[in-house]
C-alpha cells in the first residue's frame, strides 16, 4: 500500500487528460486509470493523521501555481511510462519542498523518485506497459497541444483503496 499527496485538477484539465486516455484505449493501449488525474508531489507506505493536519495547514498559506502541460515524456524503468510533463518553475518547486518538509521524519518509506532533487513534475497517462507499448502511445498522441491544469484540491489518495483525504 501506499499513499501520495496529489493534486486533482480542474474539470477542462481534468477532461483533457481524460481525452488523451481515451485516444491511447481507441488505440489498444491501457491507459492508466486508476486513479483521477493527478500530480503527485510525494509518496509514502503511510502518511499519519497527525501529519496531514500539518500538511493542511502549510497548503492553507501556499499558493498551488497553475501547471502547463506541455509535453509527452518517458520514465524508461521496471515501470515503462508515458506522461504529460508538466513546467517547472520556482513557485512550483517551492510548494513541493514545503510539503516534503512537512513530511519529513514524519512518514514510513518515502518514495525516493519524489524527493526533492529527483521529482520530475508530470500526470501519468500509460504506465506498466511495454517498450513497444510506450512508443505506440508517443505516436497516438503526437503531436498534443499543451493545456493548463489548476489545481482544483490537494489530497492523500491511497493507491490501493483509492480512498481520499482532502487536505484543501
């Protein structure tokens, strides 16, 4: 099990991300719908309750920059990926520093892919997939226009249950 701080986007965001799965399924590619659309910001085997009312009230005095998506990317591992990387500016990096300094100390086994220093900002569309897979799915959706994702709540979704806990 784990659990990540996410951003849910606004619903044009929302429904472009989810046109996008919808070109990779009409394609024959799975797309990863798990869980809503979504940026993570950090992830745990457990974020306490303690912890997320310190995470709620640091994001009640943050600003959650707006997001432009702009371009298709890979994370070539065990995990083959596909995903809509999103810029990263200074405001951006500063709200997820914030949140790894709430979290810090204060969780069981941080994933280290999102740790300041080694985050790459991005909503996943195929994940788990093949090789093959991952460029079939470059090509269904190339070229994309980039959008713009506001931030429409922060929460700690579980990966497992999908359960979620608003924390704006």
């Amino acid at each position: 099990m784990a659990q990540g701080v996410v951003v849910l986007f606004d619903p044009e965001a929302d429904a472009a991300v989810r046109a996008l799965w919808s070109r990779l399924d009409a394609a024959g590619l799975p797309p990863s719908r798990h869980s809503p659309p979504h940026l993570t910001f950090a992830v745990a085997s457990e974020i306490p309750a303690r912890t997320r009312d310190a995470l709620r009230a640091e994001l009640r005095v943050l600003h959650i920059p707006s997001l432009f998506f702009g371009s298709l990317s890979t994370f070539a591992n065990t995990e083959n990926v596909l995903m809509l990387s999103a810029v990263t500016d200074p405001e951006l990096l500063a709200v997820h520093s914030a949140v790894h300094d709430v979290l810090a100390g204060h969780v069981r086994n941080p994933s280290a892919y999102y740790l300041p220093g080694s985050w790459v900002p991005h909503c996943t569309l195929l994940q788990q997939v093949s090789v093959d897979d991952v460029v079939r799915g470059f090509g269904t959706l190339f070229p994309m226009e980039g959008f713009r994702a506001r931030a429409a709540r922060v929460v700690v979704m579980d990966s497992v249950t999908g359960e979620v806990d608003p924390l704006t």
